[in-house]
C-alpha cells in the first residue's frame, strides 16, 4: 500500500476547453483570481459549469445561512481548502471567531433559528441524512419551511461535492 499522495495540477485558463475559459474572465473580473476548486471542476468540459449553476441557484436561505451549512459540512468532511474558505466567508458574513467555532461543533446558540438549522445540518451531514424527528420540529417551529429544508439539502449536496472534489483532489488553498 502506497502512503504517496496523489496531486493533481491546478488548470490554467489555457489548459481548459473552450466551454470552460469564459469562467476563468468571470471569476478574474470578480474576484481577481480564479479559485483552485472551480479550476479543478474545468477538468471536466461541464463540470465547472453544472457545478456553478448548482452553487448559484436561487433559494430560500440567506447568506448566513448557507455559511452555516458550508462550515458544517466542511468540518464533517475535514476539508482544509472549504474549511479555510469556510470560515473566511463566514467571518465576511458577521460571523465572529467564536460563532464560528460553535457552528462547527453543532449548535448556535447565539441565535435560535440558526441554531435549530445547525443542529439539523450537522446531523444531516453527519449521518449521511438520516435525522431525528425533533430536529426536524425544531427547525419547523422556528419558522422554516418545507422550501427551506429542500434548499437547505441542495445547499449540503453542493457543499459535499465541493469537499469531496477537494479531499480525493489534493486541492491546494487559493494562492499556493
């Protein structure tokens, strides 16, 4: 058995198909650089972009909200790259150093509806969807909807591709 990791190179905009560079000028324009995941997604001539509609869908949830989602599946998954980009959103997002590191071991309780969404995410996530009914009444008695619950296992979908991507991929942080 080999203890030797495999590394994938991160693509540049001239090593991608056709169907891939136009998200290369987007994030440049936007960003001012191109972030290694969705680099490692234009192996794939659709990947990048089946996997941008997918994180640029409209929804029901606010930006916090899909913070919370996105740092709890990145510590399930102990992803380095999603868990650095996680928090760096989040702290974007109002969140402090210690609401982050509550989020990302289960509860929230700073905030009630936040804090029934991460109950319920982390176990979601946890236990591969598999959930307690009273974590589902929790999240439904603080005013979520059946809408929200939708959006919000999209939003743990998304954010277990993107892990998933960056664990077996060896994706580097952003500038390294």
């Amino acid at each position: 058995m080999s203890t030797t990791i495999q590394t994938f190179d991160i693509p540049k905009k001239e090593d991608v198909s056709v169907h891939s560079k136009k998200y290369f000028d987007y994030f440049k324009e936007r960003l001012g650089t191109m972030p290694n995941l969705f680099a490692v997604f234009a192996y794939s001539d659709y990947a990048l972009e089946s996997y941008f509609h997918l994180h640029s869908r409209k929804h029901h949830l606010n930006r916090q909200e899909i913070e919370v989602i996105s740092l709890i599946v990145a510590t399930i998954f102990e992803c380095a790259y999603c868990q650095e980009r996680n928090k760096m959103a989040a702290r974007l997002n109002d969140f402090s150093e210690e609401q982050i590191h509550e989020i990302t071991h289960g509860s929230a309780s700073f905030h009630p509806q936040l804090n029934a969404l991460t109950r319920l995410v982390y176990r979601i996530a946890a236990n591969r969807g598999n959930v307690e009914n009273y974590l589902l009444s929790d999240f439904f008695a603080v005013g979520y909807t059946t809408a929200h619950l939708v959006d919000v296992l999209l939003s743990i979908g998304e954010n277990t591709i993107a892990n998933m991507v960056c664990n077996t991929m060896n994706v580097p942080p952003d500038g390294l």
